[in-house]
C-alpha cells in the first residue's frame, strides 16, 4: 500500500501512488480559502492530510449549505480527473490544514491510464453523491439537534482530535439553519455535559454522548467511507 496521510491516497498500490507522487505538492489549506468555485475550470485536485473541505451550494440570497464534507479520507476536485471540465460546487476550506495538490491534467492523464486509480475516483464521486443525498434527506428529516451532534462527530473523524475551532455563525451556515437555532442546541449539548462552547471553539466532552445524539446519518456515511478505503 501506498505511505501517505490522505487515506484515499493510501488506499492505492505502491504501483500506482508511485505515478503519481513526483506530481503531489505539498501545501496549506488556510481557512476560508476556495479551492474550486461553482462554473469555472478546475486547475488543481487536493487530497488533505488534515483540515476539511466543505462542498457548499451558493442560493442567490447569498446564504451556502454544506453538501458534502472532504478530510483526509477524500479528495475535492477530482472530478477533473473524470473529464469534469468544470466545478459543479464550492469547495471551501472550513478548518485550516495541510493537504497533496496535484495539476488536475496530469491526474487526468495518469487516471487515464491506470483502470485502478481510475476505479478509486470513481467511487470517490459515487461517495460524495451519496453524501449530498444523505445530507439533504437529513436536512429535510431530522431535527437540530441530531444534525448537530453528526456534524460534530464527522468533524471529530477528520481533525482527530475533540477540539474544533469553528464560530456559530459557519455552523449555521454550513447546516443552513439559523444561528440562534445553533446557539440553543449548542447550549443544550454544554448543559447535557456532551460539549464545552467559547466563541469560536467547540470541545467535545462525551463523544459516546454526542453519538447517542447523532441521527443515523453519522454511521451511514462512516460506513460507506469505510467501505471505499477497504476495497
């Protein structure tokens, strides 16, 4: 198996990664920057190491909603890679990390020649649809709260660690709620002993708690993640 921190990339043979390495540079993911935006040409494919990359639909009264979540089990923009000329999202850093960038062309080409790497990226694609399809059932479906403690547990698996940095105003953004409906359920969650809140930092306290709270959608999306790493 290939040595890297994205778990996508890791998941390729040695055979495989080996093409693509002399390609991959490294570089920062700051926050807030954007990586791809919604029409234009993709230029560059990043897989993270660390940090996460929000998919997010603009509405024209300027509001996004997340549609999908990319962290170091995936990658954002490689579509490219599937004769995408364009971005069909947003792709904007929501936590600050470090990540592989390749020339979205030659991965392209290397895609072309490599039925492996090729089978990987598509089932990466297949994942993300998935994923904007389970967020919008759970949008539609499940209350504040349970998305909230979902939100919180992916976010966890991404950063590997407790502590999120993040302000509620992008929360709600990101959930497409409002924020006092964040600022309830977050002081719910700190009352409950699951969370500790300051501004612009999340701790959480009890990540079995937080499960509990979690609608099914965490463990769906998990186990697809994990049945695309496996294969």
């Amino acid at each position: 198996m290939a040595q890297s921190p994205n778990r996508l990339l890791a998941s390729l043979s040695a055979e495989v990664f080996s093409l693509l390495q002399p390609h991959l540079k490294p570089v920062d993911l700051n926050f807030a920057d954007v990586l791809g935006d919604t029409g234009q040409p993709i230029t560059s494919v990043y897989f993270p190491h660390s940090g996460i990359v929000s998919l997010v639909v603009e509405l024209s009264v300027g509001s996004m909603i997340e549609t999908a979540m990319v962290g170091r089990d995936g990658a954002a923009n490689a579509a490219s890679a599937l004769d995408g000329k364009v971005s069909l999202n947003k792709a904007i850093v929501q936590v600050a990390g470090k990540a592989s960038a390749i020339d979205a062309h030659q991965l392209s080409n290397i895609a072309d020649g490599s039925k492996e790497l090729r089978s990987l990226l598509i089932r990466h694609e297949q994942l993300l649809f998935a994923q904007a399809q389970q967020s919008a059932a759970c949008n539609a479906s499940h209350v504040v709260e349970a998305r909230m403690c979902r939100w919180l547990l992916r976010m966890r698996d991404l950063t590997d660690g407790n502590d999120l940095s993040l302000t509620q105003e992008f929360l709600a953004q990101m959930m497409g709620v409002r924020r006092t409906s964040v600022s309830l359920v977050a002081g719910t969650l700190q009352k409950a002993g699951l969370i500790s809140y300051r501004r612009g930092h999340i701790r959480i306290l009890d990540v079995a708690g937080v499960a509990d709270g979690a609608c099914e959608c965490y463990a769906t999306v998990s186990a697809q993640y994990e049945q695309m790493l496996s294969k």
